[in-house]
C-alpha cells in the first residue's frame, strides 16, 4: 500500500523533509545539509537516500520538490543557490528512485509555499491566493483557481522583482534596479533606513549602531522613532504598491505575508492596508490580509499538495 | 434548433451585437444606441427587443454581455458609464426573456474583448492572455488557463488603474492619483507631452496646437519631435512597468495591445520592448508583444466565446 508522501524544499543551507499521510497530515520531519559541491550534482541522490533511510520506496505515492528559483513543467529554468542550472530535476530523480508507481512534481519554493498555506495554512479555504515571503529577499507565489501559476517563462509568482522604485536606485540580487526586493525585504527596509540616516539629521536610536537588523527598524518603529517608523513606512508602501499592481491583475480572495518580518504582525499590516487602501480605494472597501501560518513547513505541506 | 449565439458589448453610446454560428463564426452584427435615461433602466428591455427583431429566441443557445464595470458572477458590481450601481444584470436578463433554456452570461467589457482575441483573434491557441486596451482610457484583461479572471472583487484585469506613477500627480477617472490610465492612455499620452511642453524650452511641432491629439504625439514622435518623442517613451515606459508587474505576477503566454493606440503599430511596440525588457532581463529573453487583432469586434467574439 502507498500511504505516504514526501514533501522536499530543497534550500541553499539544508534540505526540509516532511512525511505526511494522503490526507496530508505531517508524521514527521526531517532535515539533511545541502551539498552544493560539483554544482549540486549530488543533491539529487543524497534525497534519494535519506528518503530510502526513512520510508520504504514501495509505501510511497508521491514525492514533491520545493527549488529555490523558476520552474516550469518540472523542469528548474535556472537555480544559482543550488547551482544548478537548467535541470529536469522530476526526470533525473526518477531515473535515480526508479519507482515508475511514485509520482514526482517540482515547483518553485515560494509558490509551493503558498499552495501549502492554501492547503493547511491561513489561506485554507481559498482558491485564489497571492503570498509573499519577505526575509532577506521578497518571494512570492500566485495561486488562480487551486493551481499553482508558474507562467510560460517559470517567473509567475516572481513577485519580488516586481518594479517599484525609480527613487533609490538600489541593486537588486537578479542584477536590476528598483525592484520591489530592494526595498521591502529586510535587507531592503535596512537600505532605505540607512538612506533615511545619511540624508536627514533627526535623533534616532538607529544612530548608535554601525550596522542593524530589520527587526531593531520595526522595533524602533513600533516605540516612535521617527526615522524609524519614516523608513518602515516608505517600504511598506513600495509593498503595497506591489500588492495593489497583483489586486488588479487577478483580485486574490487572500494576501497572505509570510517570512521573517511576518513576524511583526499585525503593526505591520496595519501599515501596509493604510498605503494599499489609498491605491485601491475606488474599488475594494475590505481586503484579506493575513500572516502565514505554517511558518517553515510551508513549502514541505505545498510539496504535499502538489503530489496529493 | 438552437444554433446561434448572440454576442451583446454594451458601451456608453452604443450597444453592439452580433451573432455567431456554434463555431463561432460571425452571422451578421449590428447596433442601437445606449439610452443612458433614467440611470440606463431601458438598456436592458432594449436589447431583448433588438435580439428579438433578429433572431427568434428559440434558436438562440446562449446570450453573453460585456460591460465596461467590474462584474463578479454574472452581477455587475458598478457601471457609471451605463448609470447603473450593483445590478443582477444576468437575472433580470432572463427574466426579461423569459426562455430558461437560453445560457447567459456577463463580464467586464475588457476581459471579454481579451477572450474574444483568444478565441479568434491574435491570441488563438494560447491560454494565459494579458489585454491592455489603450484608448481613452486603459482596460485590460487576464485569462489564465483559459478562464477569465474577474476576481473576488470583480477588479481582476482592471489594469489601467495599477499605480505605476508618482510623479505627475495627474487625476484618474476613478478618484486617484498615478494610475496607469493617467500616463499610458491617449489622455495620459496627451497628459505627459502638455507636462513636457510646459517645462521644457524645446522647438516642438506640438506647439502650433492649442490642443492636440494622441495621434498627433504619435505621429510628431515618428518623425523624431523631440518633445513628442520623448513624451510617448515617458508613457511607454509607465506602460513597460505595468506589463512586469504582470508578468512576475502571472507570467502571460502573450500581452496583447489594441484601442486607438495600438494603431501606431510596431512602433509601440519596439518602445514597450526597449523599457519592458529593461526590467525583466534577468529572467526573460522572449516576450511576446501583439497588436490586436478584432478591433472593436473582439468584445462581440469574447460575449460569445463566455456562452459557447
């Protein structure tokens, strides 16, 4: 009998591995290191090994992979954290398992994250979902009627390089400026705080530190600091402006925001409703917003729902 | 029988209709004038009359509308245009009618003319559409996976209103500030070359007109009129910026163009390009830009593709 599935989200530090049953309740989970030696090439069998370690291939029916960049049709477009570059990753791990019975799926790590939150998150319920994980970077996952939207060119759900800024003129990871990444993920609310610093000459907590994290700028935000609360506000647009572009593309029943500065909470969507209302005022009287639930295990329930 | 399908696009002067084979083909079309009296209450009784002058009800399978407000399942959520607030456009249709085997449907008038360019237009054989009309003001469609996107609201595919602009403060129809509408229209056309005319000290062509067209700037930018020129990249580029949002939103097969603009042509085009892939280079090497096809037939061709 083939009872079980296997979650994988695959990152650029360690691997997250989740065994759920078919109705996709988490019996346990694990983690192995990322070896990204060779440019990746053992990634594929160290899974399939740790996989063998705990479950018996024949109680398998699907497993489903998270991958940190595009992906479309199974196959990864390009994935520099891994470095790997174009790979059919579902084709390669079948040959290695060769296991015709279990069914393999791959989709990018953000937009899995957000089928998992539709699937035993805050966005359950819902057939149509945008989310944003925002930490270091900005990631996004789209979701239109219950699928996954990869988009013909893998970059559906891209949502951190949506442009948004003409101002600044930060450098963004994926090599372009003003993308919304540069702004409204930690590093970005870093950016435009320490802008903030150099150009004005306000007192500011912020001030006795060389360098600081997003969360003392929340932090410092929340008691009043003007520059502070300034520069948190000024990103906090910028993601905004994103989410009113996506409100009127699709109109997503739910925006989740997920990723360490979720962890703000409510303080900082009340910031982000008071900038995204302004933008789509003529239109929508009451938004969905919510913070993601699953944390982490996102991406290895979103690989469950993808094989489910 | 019933072996046709009539096709009904509602505007604020006149109501268009056409009717189809089962194929989709087109019979025969005509129009009437939109009686906008007494918030637009005849509209509806008008058009039963007129389907009934030309083709008996019983051979009539379905009925489709377009209309140019946001409708969310078959209910239009607001038309101003029409004079009508939340109306059961369906229902009251049928009752109208009064022949239950007869299929009708309603959506916004954008997103249908975006389903008709995919049913018969320069968007055949694709299922994930971008629209942008770009007359007067800016419409837009999304179809992804070959449905239409109406959204919770009803504002999927209201693209002239993302907000792309936060410079000129020029006003939107809608009440706000910095809507694509505002820079990218033939409005937003005219809008940027006046804003330039009245900074710059430049020699134009436009300034022998008191008041000029969009056509004029188009045309005055072909012939390289500095002003002109550089007014219509200024808006193209707004434009550009939309067309990323879309695309790291929901990554369209195509992104297709008509209104009164798109008649200048390739020429749009290869501006859009210069500014789009600016932005997106990093993740896409092809786009795919078209100039629609239908003209002012695609929104009859989408009312029947949405009853077929």
């Amino acid at each position: 009998m083939r009872n079980y599935i296997i979650g994988i989200d695959i990152g650029g530090t360690s691997i997250k591995f989740g065994k759920f049953d078919l109705e996709g309740n988490l019996l346990d989970k694990w983690t192995i290191p990322t070896n990204k030696e060779n440019l990746g090439e053992s990634i594929l069998t160290d899974i399939a090994r740790s996989i063998s370690e705990n479950q018996a291939l024949n109680t398998i029916k699907g497993i489903g992979f998270g991958v940190p960049g595009p992906v479309k049709h199974d196959v990864v477009i390009s994935c520099v954290n891994l470095g790997w570059g174009r790979k059919h990753i579902v084709d390669e791990f079948k040959a290695i398992i060769n296991d015709p019975e279990i069914k393999v799926k791959a989709a990018n790590d953000a937009t899995i994250a957000a089928a998992g939150e539709m699937y035993k998150g805050i966005a359950r319920g819902y057939k149509n979902v945008a989310l944003f994980t925002i930490g270091t970077g900005v990631g996004g996952g789209i979701i239109v009627n219950k699928a996954l939207v990869e988009g013909v060119n893998g970059v559906g759900g891209e949502l951190g390089h949506i442009p948004v800024d003409f101002k600044h003129n930060f450098k963004c990871n994926c090599g372009n400026l003003g993308c919304l990444e540069t702004v409204a993920s930690a590093t970005g609310i870093i950016n435009i705080a320490k802008e903030n610093l150099r150009k004005s000459k306000a007192k500011s907590l912020l001030r006795r530190f060389n360098t600081f994290s997003a969360k003392k700028v929340i932090d410092y935000a929340k008691e009043g600091d003007f520059i502070a609360k300034k520069s948190l506000e000024e990103s906090m647009r910028y993601l905004a402006q994103a989410m009113a572009a996506i409100t009127y593309t699709i109109d997503p029943e739910i925006i989740v925001i997920g990723g360490g500065v979720s962890n703000a909470g409510p303080y900082i969507i009340e910031l982000i409703e008071k900038y995204y209302y302004e933008m789509v005022k003529p239109f929508i009287t009451q938004a969905n917003f919510a913070i993601a639930t699953l944390g982490n295990e996102a991406g290895i329930y979103g690989c469950c729902y993808l094989v489910k």
